[in-house]
C-alpha cells in the first residue's frame, strides 16, 4: 500500500495518495459537468450555487456518513471525532451530494432536472477517485479464483487483512464499473434518453445493485444477516431506485430516441 505519491511513484513526494486521486476526481466531475452543461445550453448562474451544494454536501456526508457504526450509541464516535479521525463513506458522500442539490434548488428557486449533468460527472470522478482507495486501502477477501493483489505481514497486520493468499481487487471491480458507465453515459444516453433527469437515477440504480454485490469481496465487518453496514444501507434504498426505474420505464420514458433525431445539440467543446 502507498500512503503517499512518493511511496506510489519511488519519489521524494508527500501528497498524500488517497486525497490526491480523489481531488483529482473531483475537478475532473466538474470539468465534465461544465461541458454538458454547455452542450445542453444550461446557462443559468445558479447552477454554481447547485453544485457547491452538491460539492458541501457530499464532504459532510463522506465524512459523517459512517458516524453510527454500533446499535449501542455509547460506542459511537462524537461528531469531532468521526470528522477528524474516522472513515470516509462513498454512499454517504452521494446522499449527501443528492441532498446538499435539492436543498440549494430549493432555496435558489432553480426547478430544472440536473441529472443529466450530473451523472457523467460523478461516474468519471469516481472512477478516478477510487484509485486512492485501491493504492492505500485493504483490497478485499481472499479470492477463491486465486487473482488479485497478495500482502505481506506486515501490511496484512497494519489492514488487518490477510497474508499471503491473493485478495479480491475490489476497488479494481468498481473502477472498470464506473469507466464503462461513464462510457455509456457518455456516448449514448447523455444524446438518446429522452427523460429529462433520468441518467443519474438509472447510473444510481445500477451502482446500488453492483456495489451490494460487490461488498460481498470486501471482507467488511459483518452488521447484521449476513451483510455489513454498506449493504444494509443499500437494501433500504435501492429498492427505491429501481421501483423509480419500473415506474418510468412503464410510462415509457426509457425509450431511446434515433441517433440522429437526438434532442441535446453538439456544440464545440463537446468530447465526443
């Protein structure tokens, strides 16, 4: 594991690697979301307030976002404590991002779907971002199939994971699953979905289905039945999801326009 650049690249260099590839991430969303938001001709200034909305809120959710870790609230962290000290959580950062959106719209009046700008960005910000978990964090459980990275002792003990015996590259599963869906996202939703706002809840839908799926190679601790507190939070709110997915596709709102009778106009800039 490589807690620093200069671990990463064999240089005298002391960023730290999980931040770094996670700040990165993030200014590259927000270039992406500024090019659709060109393309799409969404010109309106309070668009900055929505993002810093989305921007707050999920820095205050990653953070807090793993604050109830025990039944027993005597054993939880403070509220300082979890901030300074605790762990980060990618689910509590996109509610927190889906939050800190729709209260700034609503304070600044903004009524316009912003899904579609949205959704590109946060798949490729998370891809990008998830290469500092995998340089720094315990990759996963031992893989029956007898791939994946292999650590020392000495590693083993500080992630307390295992030596020895290759692990589940989870972090690699989630990387190459938000590159394809940026891919898909990218070169033919964003042109051919014709249901305003609906990229993101269909890119959402199919991150919560794949991520309590891939907690499965994590070897987090089990919370309850069986599953750890990622997949408990993710059976309590992907259902929600996908009964929103059902719902529109019913009403035919998924039906994909023709290539060339795409609603959104390309302009200059646009990355395809």
């Amino acid at each position: 594991m490589d807690p620093t650049l200069g671990d990463l690249f064999g240089i005298a260099l002391a960023l730290p690697t999980h931040d770094t590839f996670v700040g990165l991430g993030v200014l590259v969303a927000i270039a992406v979301f500024i090019i659709e938001a060109r393309r799409r001709r969404a010109n309106d200034h309070r668009l900055l307030y929505v993002v810093t909305g989305a921007l707050v809120g999920g820095a205050i959710f990653m953070r807090l976002g793993p604050i109830l870790q025990h039944i027993d609230l005597r054993s939880n962290p403070s509220l300082a404590e979890q901030w300074v000290y605790g762990n980060r959580s990618v689910l509590g950062g996109l509610f927190g991002a889906w939050l800190g959106v729709h209260v700034t719209k609503r304070l600044t009046g903004y009524r316009a779907r912003t899904g579609d700008l949205f959704a590109p960005a946060v798949a490729i910000g998370m891809a990008i971002g998830r290469f500092g978990c995998m340089f720094t964090e315990l990759p996963g459980s031992p893989n029956p199939l007898r791939f994946g990275p292999v650590l020392d002792e000495a590693t083993a003990t500080r992630l307390s994971g295992v030596a020895g015996v290759p692990l589940h590259p989870s972090f690699a599963y989630e990387i190459a699953f938000h590159a394809l869906a940026f891919v898909v996202l990218w070169q033919v939703l964003r042109h051919r979905l014709q249901a305003p706002g609906e990229t993101l809840v269909v890119y959402l839908a199919a991150y919560g289905v794949f991520r309590f799926l891939v907690e499965f190679t994590r070897g987090d601790e089990v919370a309850w039945a069986g599953l750890d507190r990622s997949q408990l939070f993710l059976l309590a709110t992907v259902p929600v999801l996908l009964a929103r997915v059902a719902w529109q596709w019913g009403r035919g709102a998924y039906a994909l326009a023709p290539r060339h009778t795409a609603t959104a106009p390309d302009l200059a800039g646009s990355l395809r």
